[in-house]
C-alpha cells in the first residue's frame, strides 16, 4: 500500500508540473493570420522564383521567334592607309620621291530576309506564345500549390493549438477531481481505488498533453519550413478553425475548375504547343525563298606626282547595291524530315492523352472535395451535438458523484467522454476547412 501511494504522488507531481508548463502562447513569440503566412510564403519559397523565371524565360523566346520574322540588317565600315616605304626615282626630274600613301574608306548595309518557309517562322511564333501561356499556368500553379500547402499546415497547427487547449482543460479537470477526491479519502468516504484511479487520470493527462505540445511543435516545424524560416522559431496562429460556409453546386464547381484551374490550362497549352510542333515540322518538306540587298560605298585618297614635281590629290568614289532572291529545297537529309515529323506525331498524342487524363482527374478531385465537404460539415453538425451531450453528461456525473450515487468509472468515463468529443469537434472543423480548401485549389481560386 506504501509502495502504491508513493507512485500515486509521483504521477501526481507528474501532472501537476507539465499542467504548469508555459505554453506558446508566451509573451514574446510571433503571431501569424493565415495572410501573412501565405504573403510570406509567395515571397520566399523557391519553387515560385524557379516558376518566375520560367516564365521569364518563355517571354524571352517569344521575342527571339518574333525576330525570325523580320529583317536581318548589317553594316559595315572599314579604313586602309597604304605606303612604298622605298623611294622611288622619277627620271624626268632626276630625282627620288617619297610616296605620301594612300587611304581608303568604305561602307556597306547589308539586309536579307525570309520570303517564305512554308509558314514555319509564324508557326514558331505561335508556339512560343503557347510556351508562354504553358510557363504563366506553371506559375500560377506552384503559387496554387504553395498556397493551399500553407493553408493545410496553418490548419493544422491550429488544430495542434486547439487540441491542447482541450488537452488543458481535461488535465485541469483530472486536477480539481484529484483535490475532490483526496480530500474525501482524508474524510473516509473516498476509497484507496478511487484515489488512485484520479492519479492515473491525472498522469494520463498530463502525457495526453506533452503529446499535444509535440504536436504544435511538429506543425511548426512544417509551417515554418513552407515559409521558407529558420525551423525553430515559434509561430503563434491569431486565426481560428470556423465553419466555413460554401454555397456552390457540385455543376459550379466542375464549371469554374475547367475554367480556371491552371494545371489543366497548362496541360491545354501544352498540347496546343505539341500541335504547333507537327505543323513545323511538316513545313520542312516546303521550299524556303529568301531576299538580300545590299548597299555599298567606297572611297580611295592617293597623291601622283605631276610633271612640276609637285604630289596633286587623286580621289575615286565608288557606289554599288546588289539584289538578289534565293530559293531552296532540300532534296534529301538522311531522313531527317520523316524522323523529325514522326516525332512530333507522337509528342501531340501524347499530350492528347495527357490533356484528357488532367481533365478527368480534375473533375474526379472537384467531385472527391465536394463529397468531401458535405461530409466534413455533417461530422461537425454531429460533433456539435455529441459534445452538447458530453457535457450535460459531465455535469451530471459530476453532480451524482458529489451526492455518492455513481461510481469514479462513472465519472471519469463522462470525462473521457467529453474531452473525445470535443476533439471530434475540432477535428471535423479542420475537415471541413481542409476539404473547402481543396475545393478552393481545384477550382483555382484560392
């Protein structure tokens, strides 16, 4: 018996010390709503800069396609100085001359263009813009993805936050029970049995609640790696679970999914690109025409010694521009063209096929999350009432035990009772939240 009571006191020491533990809710530590963690999370994670300049990217290889469409143009400048570094002798004077040199300057504008190539430049234009549409969906599709990934795990970490509360307050009771019952054991009118069983209760509690504290600290751990933050530090939710209204028919929602959502809208442009791609490849077998024009202009300055001995200027101007137009066709390239359209054949099925597995797998999740919702939301209605139930229960046990008319297994099964419900209660809150938030992400409105 000696032995029993001594553990009874430790399990309640146990208790009452983790029962006083400080809780994150502590002066000092940062509190964060739903928007600021997702402002947070668009600034910093990776995966959105690498989306970013993506897009980037295809822009930049649009403006490189829209170049294939105009005119190539160049210039060109050139300076020549000439000299006899021996003298010359002129026997009419009888005399040795230095030659002055000579100079030349010329110019030249040279500009060529593609006439046709069996459409293959607009078509390459058109597909960039594709790519680019295709990059814009990507984008928005990690923002998507981000967005509803720090959604869920805020959801989470105020579940964990909740949780303990509940936790807290079941611990709270396991207490005030064990001060009722010790004083009734003092008086006699309290069994060894039910002392003991308060104890256990207690100790139950107590680990009940480091778990709930792991748990906090785990959805932190999350929370804070998506937010791109140092994983220790502390996250303290200013938001709270509620019961999110949503008023849109299963039709609306398919509708608004097919609209909006950027994975199938990236898949969509995807396949248009692969499209583009089998018409570039059968220009190929065309003939390419193509223009040239050039312009040129030259000028050379030189001295010849006239009759008198004296070195008179000599200049000659010269000016030209040619014009031509070239044709094409490549009779045979070792089967390049056939490979290369075959190819692109087979890239367009199977983006067909991958456009038309996005789509039904889209209208699979809409429907999974509307489903999702409707059962989250009567789980609440039924946690609701379970938990009103629980507590009339609690009030009653307790008042029954106080008179000697229920048992401590009476009493403390209305306390299990109570705390179970009230974690259902949360726990089909963050459902609910959670499959509203998925509803959200497929319909590409979050």
């Amino acid at each position: 018996m000696e032995r029993i009571g001594r553990i009874g006191s430790i399990l309640l020491f146990v208790g009452l010390f983790v029962w006083g533990l400080p809780t994150t809710n502590a002066t000092g530590q940062s509190e964060f709503s739903l928007k600021q963690c997702i402002d947070l999370a668009l600034q910093k994670n990776v995966g959105i800069i690498a989306a970013q300049n993506g897009y980037r990217s295809a822009n930049y290889d649009l403006w490189n396609a829209w170049g294939d469409a105009l005119p190539s143009a160049s210039v060109s400048a050139g300076y020549g100085f000439g000299k006899d570094l021996r003298p010359t002798y002129v026997q009419q004077l009888n005399t040795y001359y230095q030659d002055p040199g000579s100079k030349a300057y010329s110019t030249e504008i040279n500009l060529s263009m593609t006439l046709f190539d069996g459409g293959a430049t607009w078509l390459r234009i058109r597909q960039s813009n594709q790519r680019k549409t295709s990059a814009s969906n990507a984008m928005n599709e990690t923002t998507l993805e981000t967005v509803y990934n720090v959604t869920r795990a805020y959801h989470l970490l105020v579940e964990a936050a909740m949780l303990r509360k509940v936790q807290e307050d079941a611990l709270a009771r396991s207490n005030k029970q064990l001060e009722v019952i010790n004083s009734k054991y003092e008086l006699g009118s309290a069994s060894l049995s039910e002392k003991l069983k308060a104890q256990v209760t207690v100790a139950n509690d107590s680990v009940a609640l480091l778990t709930r504290e792991n748990n906090i600290r785990s959805a932190e751990f999350a929370l804070n790696l998506l937010l791109n933050r140092d994983v220790t530090l502390p996250i303290v939710p200013s938001d709270t679970l509620v019961n999110v209204p949503f008023g849109m028919s299963i039709d609306q929602c398919v509708q608004t999914a097919l609209e909006h959502n950027p994975v199938l809208k990236k898949s969509k442009a995807d396949y248009d690109a692969a499209k583009t791609q089998v018409s570039i490849a059968r220009a190929s077998w065309l003939p390419s025409v193509s223009a040239r024009m050039s312009w040129s202009w030259s000028t050379n300055d030189t001295k010849r010694l006239d009759s008198l001995g004296v070195f008179q200027p000599l200049t000659s101007v010269g000016r030209s521009y040619s014009f031509g137009i070239s044709a094409s066709y490549s009779l045979f390239n070792g089967f390049q063209k056939k490979t290369t359209y075959s190819q692109a054949r087979l890239s367009e099925t199977n983006q067909r096929e991958s456009f038309g597995a996005a789509r039904n797998q889209l209208i699979s999740d809409v429907r999974q999350a509307f489903l999702d919702i409707q059962t989250a939301r009567l789980q609440h209605q039924a946690a609701r009432l379970a938990e009103q139930s629980a507590e009339e229960d609690m009030k009653l046990q307790s008042e029954r035990y106080r008179l000697g008319a229920s048992s401590i297994l009476e009493l403390l099964d209305a306390q299990y009772s109570l705390t179970n419900a009230q974690y259902s209660r949360i726990q089909s809150l963050y459902q609910l939240n959670l499959a509203v938030a998925s509803m959200a992400k497929a319909m590409g409105r979050m």
